[in-house]
C-alpha cells in the first residue's frame, strides 16, 4: 500500500487534468441539494442511498443514474455549485489546470438554455482561479449516441461564447457517451467545421471499449492538415482513453511518433471493467513504449475517487513507482494549454521533486522501485 508520505508527494506534484467530464462530479450531497433547492422528486430519501445508488456494476447502470444526476441541475446557480465543488478536489489534489468536458446536449433536449450552462461553469472556474490560481479550459462534448446533425446543432449554440476566448475559454469539442459502434468518423464532418470556427484543441474518446481502428479514425480527423502545421504553433494531439491501441504495435508507434497524448483512467476502467483487474491496465506498456500518457479522473464522484487516487490505484498494484508519476505529472503539464512560463515554472517544480526521489535499482542488482517510508 502506498504510505502518506507517497500520497502526500503525488498530491504535491503540479498537474494538469485534461480529461473530466463536470456532469461526472457531481457527488451525491450535492445531488440531493439541488434536488431540494429544485424542488425535483428523485428516487431517493437520503444521501446514504444516493451514494448506494452509484454502486453500478456495468456501463449502462452508470450512464443511468449519470443521466438522473445531471437532470437535476435546472439553474445557472446549480452549475455553478457543481463546478466550484470539482475546482476544490482539484486544487487539493495538486491540479493547476483543468480540461473540463461538458456535455451541451444533455442539457439543452431538456430545455436548459446553453447560456445557464456555461455562464454558472465559467463563472465558478473564474472565482477558482483567483482563490487556488487554477486555470482552466473548457471542451464542449457531443453525445456520440445521437446524430451528427444534433452535434452540429449543439455546436451552434456555442458560437456566441467563442468570441470572448479569454472569458468564456472554450477551446475545443470532444466526443463522449457510448463508444461502441458510435465509430469516430461519423463525427468527421462536425469536427472539421469546429476548426473552422477556430475551436482546434478537439479530442476524441476512442478505444475505451471501441477497437484500435477508432483510434486510427480518431487520428486521421484530429491531425492537423498540412499547411496548418507550418503556419500555426502545434498542439499536442489528444486521444482520450486509448487503451486498446496497445493491441495494435504499429499504432502504437505512430502514436509515439507524433507524440499522441491519451488520457488515461485507470479507476474508470476498473469501475467500467475496461479492465477486470487493475493489475491488467495498459498503463505499463503505454510508458514502457514511451507513449505520452496521462492520470486523469474522468467521472470521479462516479468512479470513486479523484485524480490522487487515481495515481494510488495504480502504485498500490506495483503498476508504476514515483519516478513514472512525475513522467505522467510532466506530461500533463507538457500537454496543457497554460502559458508558456507557467508551463516552464511547474516543469522545473517537477523536476526538483524528481531528483529528491531514490534511484531506481540497475537491472538485474536486485532493489526496490523508488517508493518512500514513512
Ligand atoms: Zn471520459
């Protein structure tokens, strides 16, 4: 088991987190608040059952009671609340800047203007970022289960917000919901007309459950064209999840080779059974192959814990030791969109905090992997 003081230096080392989903903090407290600031009838008398109710056992159990929770946010206020309680996890775990997905769509089919969500997101992220100095960044996901026409839709209510990028900071679209058979492609064409409107940092959610193919889809729409590479200063390109790249080698060197970014999850794909067992997690073999990988949270009050015990989950298993979460930590930091002497700042913490740690044992010599006692 991972002892405080490892916890503690995990919690201490600068982050970014490039892949939450807002609607997936929401913890049951406050789902029970807003259902009675709101007057909402839910099917449960207390927090103690709300909390039993997110004990799902597969994938559509959660999507579910996901849907359930965010039909209970009705008010500007309610997405305020909901993301200035993300921003205090953040911050105590080390977060300095945020990637946050939201999902439009799954407000507005039911009659919540985009206007009440966005400006309660924006407004708690701007009152985080001067209480924990945080920055933040938002992607405006599409529902992958419903048609490209209504992500088309969808995006066109944002257009309003984009021209105030400094306020508002929506930066990108996502794809997000159910995978499987909701192959990347379908969405090529909404996409494409996103960068039109200067939204470039997009991506993609592909080979959670989804075969390796999505993943070469998902690439083939995010890579940036190639008069673009020249003109413009290049962003990392982001796939979220893809684990089940790691069946393909050539994949994954290219995904080397272009230095692809995944968003890894590791207790979403325990709580989703991606994985049966965290110490079958493809995380080893991402670092082992030098991809670009990163700890993320994902739907934390779902999942069971934020983005800390994320990295716990997998030290605890002997998957990485403390010298692979700083990699992980620099490659968040690396991947962030934060400015460029922010950037340089919390590159230089991380690697401080590296050179604090023991060595790793020469193969072969026997030893243990960098851990701390306490
Ligand atoms: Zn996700």
């Amino acid at each position: 088991m991972a002892t405080q003081e490892e916890i503690d230096f995990i919690r201490r080392l600068p982050k970014a987190e490039l892949h939450v989903h807002i609607e997936g903090t929401l913890e049951p407290e406050l789902m029970f608040k807003l259902a009675e600031r709101n007057k909402i009838e839910i099917p449960y008398k207390s927090v103690e059952e709300v909390r039993a109710a997110y004990q799902f056992s597969n994938l559509q159990d959660f999507l579910d009671i996901y849907y359930a929770g965010a039909g209970i946010l009705q008010k500007e206020q309610g997405f305020y609340d909901l993301a200035a309680e993300y921003f205090e996890h953040a911050a105590a775990d080390g977060v300095v800047d945020s990637r946050i997905f939201f999902d439009p769509q799954t407000h507005t089919d039911r009659g919540i203007s985009y206007d009440a969500v966005i400006q309660g997101l924006v407004r708690a992220a701007h009152d985080a970022a001067e209480k924990f100095d945080i920055t933040f960044s938002y992607v405006h996901s599409f529902l992958r289960h419903l048609t490209e026409e209504a992500a088309f839709e969808s995006l066109a209510m944002a257009e309003p917000y984009l021209d105030d990028k400094d306020f508002y900071r929506i930066v990108g679209v996502g794809l997000d919901s159910s995978e499987v058979g909701n192959p990347p492609k379908k969405f090529a064409r909404v996409i494409a007309k996103a960068v039109e409107m200067d939204l470039e940092e997009n991506s993609i959610h592909a080979a959670e459950e989804g075969p390796p193919k999505y993943v070469r889809q998902a690439l083939k729409i995010l890579k940036p064209k190639k008069a673009d590479r020249k003109s413009k200063t290049l962003k990392p390109i982001i796939i979220d999840h893809g684990n089940r790249a790691m069946e393909d080698p050539a994949l994954v060197a290219s995904l080397r080779e272009d230095g692809v970014v995944l968003t890894v999850c590791p207790l979403s794909n325990l709580k989703l059974r991606v994985v049966t067992d965290i110490s079958k997690h493809p995380i080893r073999k991402m670092l082992d192959a030098g991809l670009k990988a990163t700890i993320n949270s994902d739907d934390p009050a779902y999942f069971g814990g934020y983005i800390v015990d994320n990295f716990v989950v997998l030290l605890d298993a002997d998957e990485i030791d403390l010298r692979d979460c700083v990699t992980l930590a620099r490659n968040s930091i690396e991947a962030s969109n934060m400015g460029h002497n922010r950037k340089m700042h919390y590159l230089d913490v991380l690697q401080e905090m590296e050179d604090s740690l023991p060595l790793r044992p020469v193969a072969g010599a026997g030893g243990q992997a960098p851990r701390l006692q306490s």
